[in-house]
C-alpha cells in the first residue's frame, strides 16, 4: 500500500514546482511579458533585505547596430539625478559649506534678490520655494532645450520669474530649483557639479559606471533612446545637457544604483542625522523630502512607505524605489518611451510582497502590434472598433 504515499508525494512535488515560483524566477517572468509586449527595453534589478535578487536586460541598447541591453548598460536617468543631487548637497553641508537655511543669494550674490533673497536651500530641496518649472515657457521645447548655457546664462532666464507662491507655503515641482542647487554647489566648492558629484559620492561607493552627460563626450556602453509608436522606434530628439545640471544630466546602471542604495541604508556617506532629514515626508499630500518622494507606493490594493523618484528625458525612462521597513529596492532603467514605469514596479512589489502577479497585454499595445503589421482598418475591424 505504498503507492498512495506515492502519488501523493508526486502530486505535492508538481505543487510545489507550478506554486513554489521563486522571486528571481517570478520577476524575470514578469520582465519577459512586459517586454514581449513592447513596454520595457531597459536593465533592471530587485534587491531585498540588502541582497541582490534579480538583474536583467531586455531589448536593444543600440538598434542601429543591434547592440543588446546588459545589467551593465549606462543609461541616462532623467531626474532620478535628483535624489543624487539632494545628497550631494547634504553632503556639502555635512562638511560645513552651506547652511540649508542660509539664501540662494547667500551663495549666488548675481541671483535676482527679488526672489534670492527669499528662498532657502531647504526650499528648493523640498520643492517648497515656489519657483516655477521650465515648462512655463512655451517654445522651451526645443528652442531652448537645444542650446548651450553657461551657468550664469541660464539663471537669468528664469531668476526673475514671478514665484507661484510665498516660499515655504506650498509644492510645486521645479527643475529650475534643482538647477539652482547644482550652481550652489560648484560656488561653493570651486568645482564643476560634475567632478564634485564624482569625488563626493561616485569614486567614494564605487559607482564606476555614473557620470554627469554631455552630448560630445562619448560614453562607453550608454545606451540610446528612443521614442515607440505605431511605426515602430525612432532616435529621440536632442537635448543640450547643460541646461539639466543638478536635476537631469546624470548616467547610470542599475548595479550603481544598489550600491547608493546600499550607501543611503548603511550611512556610508551621509550621517544619520541629515539622512533621516532626506526621508522625512515633506509637505502633504505630495510628502516630498530632500530629493525624494517620501510615502507609501501603491500596488494593487496594497500601499508600503517607501521613497521613491521618477525619471524621464529624451528617450529615456526611470523608476528607483527604496523599501525601508525590508531594505528592498526595485530599479527600472528604460531606452525606449513611453512605458508604464509605475504598473511594472508595482508588479515587482508584489512579487516582494509575496502576491501574484499576471501582466496582460493592454488593449492599446495590441492595437499598435496590428497597425504596424496591418494597418488602421484591419486593426479597428479586429478589435471592432
């Protein structure tokens, strides 16, 4: 009577094989299906409890040359350089040379003083100074975006600006501010943000695959970007870099991208003190600290505290989320936009968190796949629309 022992120990064998899916193996699943479904071209990596529990690349660094994408690709991160920008600048304090209730005016004498005078350097960290975005001017895109700035230059297009609100009082998302925090920097220390970034925080953890982009460097391993559409890929446009110091202009990979992870979490460059200032929720509902979002990530009907920045550039697209409570990470480094960089890492939450995860191809992307191949009407006839 030992085969029903048998065949019951077969049966929980296959069980544990189809349910007992381990993380790496349900993330790399998932990353298979988002880019099957020409919505992620790009590296990625998931870490818990402070260990490294899936890198992967997926689709094309380099399209013209059919150069595949590796965990070691250099990608341009948009404004997840903010974050790295606000622990540069920490760092500046942490060494005595700013005070973040100290003035703009205080470190830029050439700064309007309307709005100079007014504005801390907590302010701007915080998005609370009430400068505006570049977006307020119209033709910003490409007539500005495309030329080249000497720093001194490029404040005086937007110092004068009228403020959106009284300093302190509200949130409002500038680049301009971040900007701002770069020349501070270089004032202060007698260096180009670039070779402070990369003595203060890049040579220090090891993250030998970041730098501070300009356009006629060239840069070994760093992806292209492109734009997807119905007709398929094409290089994105041009973007001068110098007007993107301090809040866009930084490569990186997702294993350096661990590594300031792992340097936040460990206080290896900044004291505790100022960290936790970083990670503090700032003013609600948007709870921005000093570079970060600081508040629970939604995921399903799920929601964990976390900090976390968003990227996007010309071609590029970036997600970095922090989990403290499990000193997890998820990083999405993306070449090809638009994608939906906040439903792919809420399905490496789940997985995380232990929950399924099912990627179904959207409507809108299947639509696209018909088009190119078909053409308008047989995909409306198709999808009967």
């Amino acid at each position: 009577m030992k085969y029903p022992f048998y065949f019951i120990a077969i049966f929980l064998l296959l069980v544990h094989t189809v349910t007992g899916q381990s993380k790496k193996e349900k993330v790399e699943e998932i990353m298979k299906d988002y880019h099957k479904y020409n919505m992620f071209d790009g590296s990625v990596l998931v870490a818990e409890q402070g260990k490294l529990i899936y890198k992967g690349a997926f689709g094309m660094a380099n399209r013209e040359w059919n150069i595949p994408n590796a965990p070691d690709t250099k990608f341009m991160i948009g404004s997840v350089s903010k974050p790295i920008t606000a622990l540069l600048m920490l760092l500046q304090v942490q060494k005595g040379l700013v005070d973040l209730d100290k003035t703009i005016s205080d470190y830029i004498p050439e700064f309007s003083k309307k709005n100079g005078s007014r504005i801390t350097i907590r302010q701007l960290l915080s998005h609370t100074s009430g400068m505006p975005n570049y977006d307020i001017t119209p033709d910003f895109f490409p007539r500005i975006s495309r030329q080249n700035f000497s720093r001194a230059d490029y404040i005086k297009l937007y110092m004068d600006s009228a403020l959106l609100f009284e300093p302190g009082k509200s949130f409002f998302y500038s680049s301009w501010g971040y900007f701002t925090l770069g020349y501070i920097m270089e004032k202060v220390s007698g260096k180009s943000y670039s070779q402070l970034m990369k003595e203060d925080i890049f040579d220090k953890i090891g993250m030998n695959g970041s730098g501070s982009y300009f356009h006629l460097q060239v840069v070994p391993k760093r992806a292209t970007g492109y734009d997807y559409d119905f007709d398929g890929y094409t290089s994105s446009d041009f973007r001068d870099q110098s007007n993107t110091m301090g809040t866009g202009d930084l490569y990186s990979t997702v294993e350096d991208l661990f590594k300031l992870h792992m340097a936040l979490s460990n206080n290896t460059l900044l004291n505790k003190k100022l960290t936790d200032e970083m990670f503090k929720p700032g003013m609600p509902p948007v709870q921005y600290g000093f570079g970060w979002f600081n508040r629970y990530f939604k995921y399903g009907t799920d929601s964990v505290a976390s900090n976390f920045h968003l990227g996007m550039t010309e071609g590029f697209l970036s997600f970095m989320l922090r989990i403290p409570s499990s000193n997890s990470l998820i990083v999405i480094l993306c070449n090809s936009s638009p994608t939906d960089f906040f439903g792919i890492c809420g399905s490496l939450a789940k997985v995380l968190d232990g929950k399924p995860v099912v990627v179904k191809q959207p409507v809108h992307k299947a639509v696209e796949v018909l088009i190119g191949s078909k053409g308008i009407a047989k995909a409306m006839e198709e999808y009967k629309v």
